[in-house]
C-alpha cells in the first residue's frame, strides 16, 4: 500500500484525488460511491484516533479506491461483463453454526472454484492472467501474516486463518471496496471497533459488485463450479434476482450457542484492534443481532424457497461429507470420489482445535441478565422448524 501524509483528520474529496492521481483513473463504476465513501470517512473521523491512526486509516482508504479504480478499469480493458456465472453453490447460517468448514471442504472439490484472499485484496488485473511474477500472493500471505500475529485469538476460533493469502473470504468481504462493510480484513491495522450497520447498503447493488468479482476471478480460466459462502438471509429477495440459478444450504444452529460464541469470537478479534472491550456490552449487541436474524428466517417469505436446502449444524457435524454429498445431490450433481478424497484429507489433515480449543460459555448471557430457560422458550418456535434441539456443551 502507498503511504500518505495526512493531518489528524482524513478528508474525503482529498483521498479521493489522491488515488485518481496515483491511478490516472476516474471512473468508480457507481456514481454514488463518492458519497458513500464520504460517510465512511465520517465514521473514521469519529473514532478519535491519534495521528498514527488517521496515517493508517488513509492508507487504508487509498488502498480501496485504488483497487476500485483499476478493477473497473479491467472491465474496460477485457470482456469481463461477458462472462456466465451459472449455478453457483453457496453455504448460509448463522455465525458459528459451521458455515466455513462446509465451505471449506467445498473449496477442495477439484471440480469447485471459490474466491480467495488474494484475489479480492488484490483482484486487478484479472487473476487469470497473473504470470509467474505476480505478487499478489506473496503480499496477502504477508498481510495475514500480520493479521495472525495482531489477532492471535482469532486462530482458535477460526483456524482457517492459516491459509493466509488462500483463504476463503466471506462474500461480503467483496463489498470492502464498495464502502458497504468496514471488515477486520480489510481494515486490521485501523485501532477501531467493528461497523455494525450505519452504512449505506442496497443489496442490489451488492449483489452486482459481488458477481462482478466472480466474473473478475473466472476470466481467463477454466471453467469450475462456484462454492461460496455469505450471510445471506436478510438479502433473499435479491440474493436469488442477482443468481436466480443458484442453490443454497442453509445451516441451523442453537441461537443461544451462536449468541455466546460469535460475542466471545468478536471479542478475539477486536482484543488484537483495540484492546480489552466491554463483554457485556458485546453480549447484549450480539445477542440482538442474532435474535434479530433469527426473526428474519421465521418471517422471510423466501426461506421455504426449493432452492434452499435447510441442514442442521449438529447433522452437519455428525457427518461433514455426507452433508456436502447431499448438497450436491439437492442441486442435482453426484460429488466425485476425488472431491470426496480431498475432504476426507482435508477434516484429518486440519483440525479445528489445531491452535487451542476456543472456549466460551452462555455465562457471557447471563451476565447481562438474560435467563438460558427463557431463552431457549423464546426461540422454541425456530427450534420447532427447524429440528433444532438445545445444544448442551461441556
């Protein structure tokens, strides 16, 4: 990333000029992303960060917009738009509830292509035409290796992190550049607290970007089956309008369980950012989020779609394969005895526990004041229809 000298306070139009200098490109390929990134560099202003923080921050930003500006400009380069995203697969649920191993033995399917860290850290040009000397790689392993070793924590409840530049990113992290989300994994080295909402989104338009980056990956390559993996339950209605072919397995876990772990996860995470935080004040958001999430799946109309397979996290569990072999044959394909081989390696080759078992307990619920029996009756009805029994851990 190029460094820039800037004042204790990021000033939008400046960073923006900065990057169309340093590109010679002008286009963002959405009119409104000016302003979008204007609001964004509201939020950074708002976090009283010191002069180091602000350097970082501007960094940051001028990293995203320049990797804007030259992936639009590939479009206009190379017959990119032309390209057919057909029956993509893609794995849903709440957090915690299994959603990156089943991707991630998805991924190793010789038949299967999934986005990679280093290519939407770094998606210009065209992956498929990198040669022998590109760099991309080499900088994004180099980035999670920084990650890593600011967030150690993160390793013991996503292990995954040890695929550094190969990693599989969320869907979402597609959007970094858009101004839609502030994720860890874009912004790792800027001492604030994880956006949760107050950006601008229009999944529409997501979406959009979202297959523009697949389009982006797949140029200049063979042909493969996309499997990938993104929170997509509040986005359903354009969700299936952007990838009307596409299948979904949806993974259902215990939302006590997922309200605990995903708030000690988060907390992981942001101890290598910011510092120690305040565990009940990330319980009580975490476990609104999650109330609120489970609300959306008794209440979208789309959830009963027929292309959505709905999985149980403790069957999924139980068998990782099979589960995987009965998406596929939900989506009307037989999976390989060679992708089969490759999961089997990949579940004994890579276990989840390999930096130390991540620990955490529904006492982060109760210490906010929440009852577990009057939980577990609040979320009865989802638990009902879905077959989702209360998980009862050590």
């Amino acid at each position: 990333m190029r460094g820039t000298d800037m004042s204790e306070r990021l000033h939008a139009q400046d960073l923006l000029a900065r990057a169309e200098a340093a590109t010679g490109l002008y286009d963002y390929g959405d009119p409104t992303l000016p302003a979008r990134f204007g609001i964004a560099v509201d939020h950074l202003n708002g976090q009283g960060m010191d002069a180091e923080g602000v350097q970082r921050a501007a960094q940051v930003c001028h990293w995203l917009l320049t990797s804007r500006l030259e992936f639009f400009a590939d479009r206009d380069r190379y017959p990119i738009g032309d390209e057919v995203i057909e029956r993509p697969m893609f794995v849903t649920g709440e957090p915690r509830s299994g959603t990156t191993l089943m991707h991630a033995l998805m991924s190793v399917d010789p038949d299967a292509r999934a986005l990679r860290f280093w290519e939407v850290m770094y998606p210009s040009p065209p992956p498929g035409l990198a040669g022998p000397d590109d760099t991309r790689r080499t900088r994004a392993n180099a980035d999670w290796r920084e990650i890593n070793a600011k967030m150690p924590k993160w390793l013991h409840s996503h292990p995954y992190n040890d695929m550094l530049g190969d990693g599989l990113p969320e869907d979402e992290r597609t959007w970094a550049f858009d101004f839609r989300v502030m994720t860890p994994t874009a912004w790792w080295r800027v001492p604030m607290q994880t956006v949760v909402g107050g950006l601008p989104t229009d999944p529409a338009a997501q979406y959009r970007i979202h297959q523009a980056m697949l389009q982006q990956c797949q140029y200049r390559r063979p042909r493969k089956r996309w499997v990938l993996k993104g929170f997509h339950g509040f986005r359903l209605t354009e969700f299936f309008a952007g990838y009307p072919d596409a299948s979904l397995i949806w993974l259902h876990r215990d939302p006590v369980q997922v309200a605990a772990s995903r708030t000690m996860m988060m907390a992981d995470i942001l101890d290598g950012i910011v510092g120690p935080i305040d565990l009940k004040a990330a319980a009580k958001m975490h476990l609104d989020l999650t109330r609120a999430s489970i609300a959306n799946t008794m209440s979208h109309p789309l959830v009963d779609d027929p292309r959505i397979q709905h999985v149980r996290y403790t069957d999924f569990v139980a068998d990782p394969v099979g589960t995987v072999r009965a998406y596929h044959a939900f989506c009307g394909h037989a999976l390989t005895e060679a992708a089969e081989s490759a999961m089997r390696d990949y579940l004994a080759h890579n276990r989840g526990d390999r930096y130390g078992k991540f620990r955490y307990s529904t006492s982060l619920l109760t210490d906010i004041g929440e009852d577990i029996d009057a939980l577990n009756e609040e979320f009865r009805p989802f638990r009902e229809r879905f077959g989702v029994a209360i998980e009862k851990r050590d």
